[in-house]
C-alpha cells in the first residue's frame, strides 16, 4: 500500500511541478525509464509465481539502469549512441514482452 501511495504522490508532484530533465539526462532517462519498466515487469511477473523477493526487486531494478545508462554512455563516447540505444530498447522491449506474455498466462490461464 506504500508503494502504491508513493507513485500516486510521486506521479502528482511530477504533474504539479513539471520538472525540467537536464539537457545531459535527456539521452540516457528514456533508456531507464524502459530499464526500470522491465524490472517493474519481471517483479510482476515474480508476484504472479509466487517468487517475489524484494531484495531481488530493488537490486535488479538499480543494476537494469545503471547498465542500460552505461551502455548509452559508452555508445555516446564512441560515437554509436542512437544504435546502442536502440539496441538497448530492442533487448528491454523483446523483455517486457515476455514477462508481459508470462503475467497474462498466469492472469488469465491462456
């Protein structure tokens, strides 16, 4: 239920506030917030199975960001920034589908 209020309030205060994402964010926040669905995703999918941990949760969620933010950066330095982040959401994507498939087979048993 905390979590729950959290992202009502959080969700709020980003209406409210507006805030502005830093010109040297803006190439890595879409590649985490697409990370952070993909841990939100997988930790669904682990409470579906019964299977959830929440040390898991909140270490894979960090280590989805930090990753695919590294790999934006490291791609950026070399000069190959569009084609590693479009790898990178390729790979979440082809990911969150598949958790997606798993939750609606343990939803709906199909």
């Amino acid at each position: 239920m905390i979590a729950i209020i959290g992202l009502a309030l959080g969700i709020v205060l980003g209406l409210v506030l507006q805030p502005d994402v830093p010109v040297w964010m803006q190439p890595y926040l879409p590649i985490a917030v697409v990370a952070a669905l993909d841990s939100l995703a997988g930790g669904l999918r682990a409470a579906l199975q019964a299977a959830f941990d929440s040390h898991i949760f909140i270490t894979s969620f960090l280590f989805n960001v930090l990753i695919a933010s590294c790999i934006v950066f490291l791609g950026d330095q070399l000069g190959v920034g569009a084609q590693l982040s479009t790898a990178v959401v390729v790979v979440l994507g082809i990911r969150i589908f598949s958790n997606a498939a798993a939750i609606r087979r343990s939803l709906f048993r199909s």
